[in-house]
C-alpha cells in the first residue's frame, strides 16, 4: 500500500527522526499494508476460551494481553462471534493507551473522548462490571456508535454523556479515579490505515488541535480524584500536540508527575524532558503511530474525597489479575423500540422524562418480570425515560442537567401492562442468569439465520429450563453459549426478537 504523503509533513518527520536510516525505515513502513487485530472481550469471554473457539489464526499484541493481530483478508467482522460481542476489531496500537491507564474492578473511570468507544469497552472489561464508567463524546452522532458498542459488549455499569468536558468536571468535582483522554489530534499516525486523514492535514492542523488538547486536559485535571491517574494519548507524530501539550500541562499543575512508561518494551521513549512519555512508531512495532502519557496527582486534597470502598481497596492491595473473565454487561437501548441507536436527544438529559403509568407501577411490572423470566436482580438506581427503564450505577440526580444519551443498562420497557425486554438486557446476561436460554451453533448456519431475523425450528428438547418454570416467556438466544438475544419458543417454533438494526447483512 503506497500512501502519497505531504511533502512538508514528510520533511519535518525527517527532522524529527534525526537519523537518515531512520527517516527511510519510517517512509518505507507506508509501503506497507496497516495491521489488524481484535481485542478479546472478556466481559463475556476468556481469553483460553476464545482462542480454542477461534476459527482464524490469532497472534499476540505485546502490549495488550487481550489484544491479537488477524491475519491480512480475514474479515472477524464476518463471524456470527461478532455479533455475540466476544471481541472488538481495534487497530493493534489504539489497545496501548488502556493498558497503561492500569483499570481496577471497583474504580470510577472517565473515558471522556470515547467515540466509537473501542477503549471504553476495553475499560469495561478491566473494571469486570464494579465500580463505574462514564464514556462521553462531544459529537451527538458519534455517540450512537459509542452506545451501541457498550451495548453488544455487555456492559452492565457504563452511562453515555454527550457534553462538554468543562460541564463534566463541573458536575464530577475530584471524581473519578482514572481518567482516560484520547484526545482529538491531526492524526498523522493513522495515514498508513486512513487516507482520508491525510486530505485533510495542512501544516497549521497540529497548532490547532494542541488548542483544542491544553482545554481537555483542564477539565480532566478538575474531574480527577486526588492521587488518581490520566492517561493521554493521541495518533499524531506532532510534537506541539505530545510532549508540548503535556509539557504545558505539567507547568501549570505542579501536583501532578509524568510516570516513566517510554522506552521499556515496544514503547519507545518521547523526546526532550518528556522522555518518560511513550512512541509507537509504525516502522518499529505492528502497528499505526500513537503517542501516550501516564500523568499521576500527588494525592494532595485526598482527605476531602469520598472514602474508597472495602471492595475496591482489597482490589489495590490483591492487585486484581487482569484478563479475568468477568460477568458484567449491557447497557442502553433506544427510547423508541428495540434498536441500538441513542436514545437521549442532543440537549436534553434522558433522565427528564416521567411515565405516564407512574415509577411505581413501572418498577412492579419490572419486578414481575424478574421474577418469572431472570434468575438474578440487576443491582444499581432504576431510572425512567418515559416508559423505559434503565438500571444505573449512579442516583438519577447525579445526572441532572447533563446531556445524558445512557443513564445506565437498558433494560426494557412497559408496553400495555407488560415488561419488554431491551436487547441491551440479553446481549449482557449469561445463561445462567435467565430462566430460559437456548444456545445456536455458529458452524450449520443456524446462528447466522438467528442474526438475520429467521424464525427457527427448535425442539423442545434443546432448550434449556430452570427448575419449576414453563416454557412460556422470553429465551436467552445464545451462539456457541453466548448470549445474543431473546426469542420466543412456542410448539416447536422460536419466534426471533433479535432487533432490526442490529442484522446480519
């Protein structure tokens, strides 16, 4: 793949690399085809589990034990294991940044640049559905990907903002344990994989974004727990928008320190006195060009902060072990029927809305359903839009005055006296946590059929009933043992709930 680069970004790379022989490995590199891979989720699944259940050779991304390299042509995304959320197709360098930002189950995380949210579902998957993650977005159509990416991966305790990162810090003072911030940059790492990035890059575009970078990461700083973490990063070469973003950063807020990660493993070091910031240059790793860096508060003001919990301090001192796979899930669906668009209208928070029915009666149709379709309750605040319901890891009035598009898990809504299930509710849950389920092979075609919206014919024998329950009601649609969505089985026939929008095309 040849890439026809900007002579005058050409030039100030050759300058920046210093070397000749450097300079021409990098220029060479565009030779080449970009890299791809997949981030297993583990969320749903292990990570030995996935690897025996693969049906395409994988290799290991050094700096993402969850993180694998495909092989060029195969399409995962072509796979009925997508649409069961077991992993996310991510660009193998945009996996580093997470890692670094070392997420533990119970703690509050911010990912305030989170569109199409391939790092919020991989904070999801660390935080092993405790704690709390808040993934926002500036642009509203870019949080409609982010909600339903949450969506299929089964995350349980994620909310969806759509805000200003100044508005955030202003409603979450000192909050958040962890902070991650993939700031919006000029891109030059990614010109190898998106060419469209390079059509819009004019040699003013780095000043620009370094702007744009200094505000964010105020806001950050704010929004930050005293002795918690950010973790800053782009997928640009740019000087002005890495080491000198954080350069100015570091001047104007002395309590924080730049915590040394560059130059160890497939990290290359930043320049200057930011040598302790960390490279991804693409003619050294498998992978495009990202710059990060782990910005740590010195704790001071800590006395004023809520106190940790037992469950998350027991976390700090075991030092959870990563990759785990963990039960947690979901998230919201669409206000409006069963589709994983947004449901939140830019400039209106999703928590405004009352039910004409009233929360009681909401809450005990809910409560009926629980009991005869679930063998779990979901923990956390029911919130009401209308007539749909959200479980939500923060009070309602936490959210209060925010362009909220996720309150919280979507789990269904009241329809004519009864609970309908939301798809987030299925896609989240595990066998074990539904009174009836029903697993699809993804190897006779029987899933993919599923996924496009087929009525199927199931003997009664294949499904699966708890103890003392009948076969009326909802079924958990599982592919190979892993949730998918709901059904309806009735004399020999699964009537497919699986939604609209999310079909296998």
């Amino acid at each position: 793949m040849a890439v026809q680069l900007p002579g005058t970004f050409m030039q100030r790379m050759k300058e920046l690399l210093g070397s000749e022989e450097e300079y021409q490995k990098f220029a060479d590199s565009y030779l080449d085809a970009p890299y791809g891979g997949l981030r297993i989720n583990t969320l749903k699944i292990p990570v030995d589990s996935l690897l025996a259940l693969s049906p395409f050779k994988l290799e290991p991304i050094p700096w993402c034990p969850t993180g694998f390299y495909t092989q060029e042509g195969v399409k995962p995304g072509k796979h009925p294991y997508y649409h069961a959320g077991l992993y996310y197709i991510q660009e193998p360098s945009a996996m580093a940044p997470v890692e670094l930002l070392d997420v533990l189950p119970g703690e509050r995380v911010l990912d305030l640049c989170a569109a199409p949210g391939g790092k919020s579902t991989q904070i999801a998957a660390k935080l092993q559905g405790q704690g709390l993650l808040v993934s926002n977005d500036l642009h509203p159509e870019r949080t409609k990907a982010l909600a339903k990416n949450l969506e299929l991966y089964g995350v349980r305790n994620g909310i969806v903002l759509n805000e200003n990162p100044d508005r955030i810090a202003a409603a979450f003072p000192g909050f958040f344990d962890k902070i991650l911030i993939d700031a919006p940059c000029s891109g030059e790492g990614m010109f190898r994989k998106d060419e469209d990035m390079v059509k819009q890059w004019d040699p003013g575009t780095p000043a620009k974004y370094a702007a744009m970078q200094h505000e964010i990461l105020q806001s950050a700083a704010a929004a930050l727990a005293p002795g918690g973490t950010i973790v800053y990063s782009t997928c640009t070469f740019a000087i002005e928008e890495n080491e000198g973003s954080i350069g100015e950063f570091l001047s104007a807020h002395p309590q924080f320190e730049l915590i040394p990660v560059g130059g160890r493993g497939s990290f290359s070091p930043g320049f200057g006195e930011m040598a302790g910031a960390a490279r991804l240059w693409p003619h050294r790793v498998k992978g495009e060009g990202h710059f990060m860096a782990v910005l740590r508060h010195d704790g001071s003001g800590r006395p004023e902060v809520e106190a940790e919990s037992p469950l998350l301090a027991a976390a700090r001192r075991e030092k959870a072990p990563k990759g785990k796979a963990a039960r947690a899930a979901g998230r919201g669906e669409e206000a409006k029927g069963k589709g994983g668009r947004a449901s939140g209208k830019s400039g209106r928070s999703a928590v405004a809305g009352h039910s004409p029915l009233g929360e009681e009666t909401v809450l005990a149709v809910y409560a009926d359903f629980i009991t005869e379709q679930l063998g779990m309750q979901p923990p956390g605040h029911p919130v009401l839009f209308g007539d749909h319901l959200y479980i939500s890891p923060l009070p309602k009035e936490k959210l209060n005055g925010l362009k909220t598009v996720r309150p919280g898990w979507y789990v269904g809504q009241v329809r004519n006296g009864r609970f309908i299930p939301g798809h987030p509710l299925a896609t989240a849950l595990n066998p074990a946590e539904s009174v009836r389920s029903l697993s699809l092979s993804s190897l006779n075609g029987e899933a993919v059929s599923y996924l496009k919206g087929e009525t199927l014919a199931i003997p009664r024998e294949r499904l699966s009933v708890k103890d003392g329950s009948g076969l009326k009601g909802y079924v958990l649609v599982c592919i190979d043992g892993y949730s998918a969505g709901w059904g309806k089985w009735q004399d020999g026939m699964l009537k497919n709930e699986y939604p609209a929008g999310w079909r296998w095309t």
